[in-house]
C-alpha cells in the first residue's frame, strides 16, 4: 500500500462526505440552532466538547466567522449519527476515542478537562507533524487494517487513531466552513445568476481574487 491509499484509507475525509440535499440542508439547520443548547447525539459529551475545543483552533473566528459561529460541531455530529453510514460511524468514533486516550497520555487528563493552550498543543503534534512522522501513524494504522475487518472493536494505537480523527476533522470542519450559506454568500465570491464566460478581465470585477461559491 502507497502512502496516498494509506492517508486515504486512515481517515474519513470531506472527500467521502456523502453530498447531497439531505447533506447540504442539515448543515444549514446546524447553522440555526443555539450553539449554547447542544448536547452530542452521536459523540459523547465529552468528545463533543474535544470537537468543538478541536474545530475553534482550527477555523478560529477572525474577520470571518469560525467554526463555532457556524456550529460546525453540530454538523459533524449530526452527520455521524444521520447520514455516514456504518463503517464510517464506527470509524470515526474509535478515532475519536483514540484521540480521547493519546490527549490523555500527553497531558494526563481527560481531554474535557483541556485547556486551550494543551488543544494548541496536541493539535500542532499530529497535524503539523513531519513526513516521517506521519508515515509511522499511517503504518501504525495499516499494520491493523486486516484486523479491524474482523474485530470491529479492536484497540487503536492512540497516535495513529489521534492522527486519524484530527485529519479527518480537519476535512469536514474546512468543507462545511467552505459549504456554509454564511461564508458562501458573504465571504467568498457569490453571484447567484453567472453570466458570461469572461476568459480575461480584470480582478476587480471578477471576485477581487476570491475562490467562487458554487
């Protein structure tokens, strides 16, 4: 196995997100719930508190709203429980585990329990992490892959599983920033009616630089 299929195969990436209508409009009811009134349907209260502690260091409100402002934890969770299907489920939720025992082992405390400082922290070593040292999370991974068809609740290495669980929410979190109705018609390039196909022209009137919302 190359490194490209073993990175494909270790998470569950924005480019598996089954997309459609029931997709696209659950995220969109995420966005309009009261952020302070979620309870995790999916994830466990805890994992759901690492998920959004996860996302606001990733997509951090800055000029443009973050992943908290969007409720992308919501959507992730609601996805999980609503739209992924099983193997999907049962991946993501022993990576998030995985993820619960490394923060566990790093700072010797729950990862409910961490600070923003210790998610800074964690989140640098596996995502930040160099070639070499994400090639032994993958191998670390695949060396069980065979195993895990057969016991579906075999334990994960918690490096490989952290690693695992981060990069894939990272992907989700980024394509439901990407997807939202917010960041669609207000930050990137919205034109609701496209007009001609205008091969050169100046940046001025073409978005001023701006990735187009599709």
């Amino acid at each position: 196995m190359n490194r490209r299929e073993a990175l494909k195969n270790l998470g569950l990436g924005a480019g598996m997100l089954v997309v459609g209508p029931t997709t696209l409009s659950l995220l969109q009811s995420c966005k309009n719930e009261p952020e302070y009134d979620w309870q995790p349907v999916f994830l466990t209260a805890g994992q759901g508190f690492a998920l959004k502690r996860i996302l606001d260091v990733i997509i951090p409100k800055t000029e443009t709203p973050g992943a908290s402002d969007l409720n992308i934890a919501q959507f992730i969770d609601s996805y999980m429980d609503e739209v992924a299907d099983l193997d999907r489920r049962d991946k993501f939720k022993q990576s998030a585990d995985a993820f619960a025992e490394a923060f566990q082992n790093k700072f010797n405390k729950s990862n409910n329990e961490g600070s923003d400082e210790e998610f800074d922290q964690i989140i640098e070593k596996y995502l930040k992490a160099t070639p070499a040292e994400q090639d032994q999370y993958i191998k670390k991974n695949t060396e069980t892959q065979d195993a895990q068809k057969q016991q579906s609740k075999m334990h994960i290495d918690p490096d490989a599983g952290a690693f695992a669980y981060l990069t894939t929410v990272r992907e989700l979190g980024i394509w439901a920033w990407k997807n939202s109705e917010e960041i669609g018609e207000n930050v990137m390039w919205y034109d609701p009616i496209p007009g001609e196909y205008i091969p050169c022209g100046p940046v001025s009137e073409l978005g001023n630089g701006k990735a187009m919302s599709l």
